[in-house]
C-alpha cells in the first residue's frame, strides 16, 4: 500500500520549497494519486524530490516543476517519490484468520480471485497465496490473486519475492519453510517464495484513480492502510468502485485505522475492518 513517505533521504543543501511550488506539486500528486499532501509536509517534499532534483541536474522547484509537467516519464517518477510502502507478511492477521476460516470453508473449494490493491512490495499477496494452501492441505489451489501497485519499483521487489531474514520475521516457522526457500546473498540470507506461490500470483502497475482493466467478479479484495491518506471523497468514490468489482457475498478488507462509517456504501459489516457484499 502506497502512503507518503517519511523525509528521510538527504535533500540538497539549502534547499527550500515554496508555498507556491508546494501547493503545484500537492495538486499532481492529489490529480493523479488520489493521495492528499497536507500542509506541514514540505520537509517531505524537498527531502524527496531534492535527491530527485540532483539526480537529474534541476536546481528550482519550479524548474523540477515544469520538467514534470512535460515528460509524463518523469511525472511518475515524481508520484513513485512522494510515496513509499510499508508493509509486511502477516500485517493485521485477523485478515488472514478470517479468510482461513470463515471465507475459504464459505467458497467450497470453489475457483476464486483476490485482489490485493496497492500490494507494495508484495507481502501482502503472498501471505494470502499461503493462507490459501495452506487451506488446500497440500492438494491444488483452486484461485488465482491480483497484485497491484502504483509504484514501479515496489512492484519490482515484489516480483522477485526475495526478503531479508528481518522480513520474513512475522511468517511462523513451517509456514516459512514450506512455502519459502532459504539462499545465500553474499553474507547474508534471504527468503524466495517457492514457485506454487508465484504460479497464481499476478502482479500489474495500476493507479486506483484511473481506469481500471479488469471487470471482476473478485470474491475479495484487500486495500488495507491506502485510503487513509484520501479524502472523504476519493474514499467513498473507490469503495463504491470495489462493490461493484466484488462477487456476491465477497469480502472488501481495509485497514484497522481506517472505517467505512460515513461513506455511502452497499457493503455491510462483518468483522473488524471487514466487510460483505450481500448476496443478490
């Protein structure tokens, strides 16, 4: 899941941010990303996009400005920037208990489809292909997951599905081993997901704003910790968007800080951060 990042990389020596020039670059990200920059944030901006700045000789916002605005290529760049993605295996695993137990025993074994929306580095997508072998006792997975990401570079990562000893560190043990192989990297481990994993995993770049390819009918779809940082507006606007894509009786999860109370939605409540489209 995309969220802003915190300003942590270096930014040029001196360098400021206008109110102006904040307020452009608030405006692109708002536009094309749904994600608001509040005010408050222009340490973030000139941490971020100062780095970016250096790396492709601009010295001013405003020239950094207007190159964005010219090459689409850089546009995106600048969105990759401004938002990072944190994540990890297991994160808010009533999820994962509820799909083990309450939904797949519902689906019958049937076919199914998950969506994971704003899948970041891919941790998220592969616990849910765990959960659903796991469930299968060793026979064959009846369903396939959609893992998507605005971000090209953490969807980069989560197509390689290679993660660090400290990333792996919330996966139980078996869990781990059966689904996960160990390999050097120089002088340190790291976990690959084994191949049954990958085979129904299917990760693609979309933006949640845009357009949206595929016409579902998902019987879940996970978009945890995204739509806190939208407005009232753009959350009920894509929740309205994910009913439509669910299947009857399907499962929308969302993030523990986030709710659907006061948005205008078809989808009724089932569990903490859970909820069910009902039946037709």
């Amino acid at each position: 899941m995309s969220a802003l990042s915190p300003a942590s990389d270096v930014p040029m020596v001196g360098a400021t941010v206008s109110h102006a020039d904040f307020v452009k670059i608030s405006a692109i990200l708002y536009d094309i990303a749904g994600i608001k920059l509040n005010d408050g944030k222009e340490g973030l901006v000139v941490s971020r996009l100062g780095k970016r700045m250096r790396e492709v000789g601009e010295l001013t916002f405003k020239a950094y400005i207007k190159r964005v605005q010219e090459d689409p290529a850089e546009m995106r760049e600048m969105i990759d920037r401004l938002t990072t993605n944190k994540t990890s295996f297991f994160r808010e695993s009533a999820h994962f208990d509820f799909l083990a137990r309450t939904a797949l025993p519902a689906w019958g074994g049937r076919d199914i489809t998950i969506w994971s929306a704003g899948c970041s580095s891919g941790e998220e997508p592969y616990t849910i292909a765990t959960v659903m072998y796991d469930f299968a006792q060793g026979g064959d997975v009846n369903g396939r997951i959609l893992a998507t990401d605005l971000s090209h570079r953490v969807l980069a990562k989560a197509k390689e599905g290679a993660y660090t000893a400290e990333n792996v560190r919330d996966i139980p043990p078996q869990t781990l081993n059966r689904h996960f192989e160990r390999q050097r990297d120089g002088a340190h481990d790291r976990w690959v997901a084994k191949p049954h994993l990958r085979s129904i995993i299917r990760f693609g770049k979309l933006n949640l704003m845009g357009d949206w390819p595929m016409k579902g009918a998902f019987d879940a779809i996970f978009c945890r910790n995204v739509m806190i940082y939208f407005d009232r507006e753009t959350q009920e606007r894509l929740v309205q968007r994910f009913s439509k894509l669910l299947a009857p009786d399907g499962y929308l999860f969302i993030g523990h800080s986030e709710t659907l109370h006061s948005l205008k939605h078809d989808l009724r409540y089932v569990a903490p951060a859970a909820y069910a489209k009902a039946a037709s």
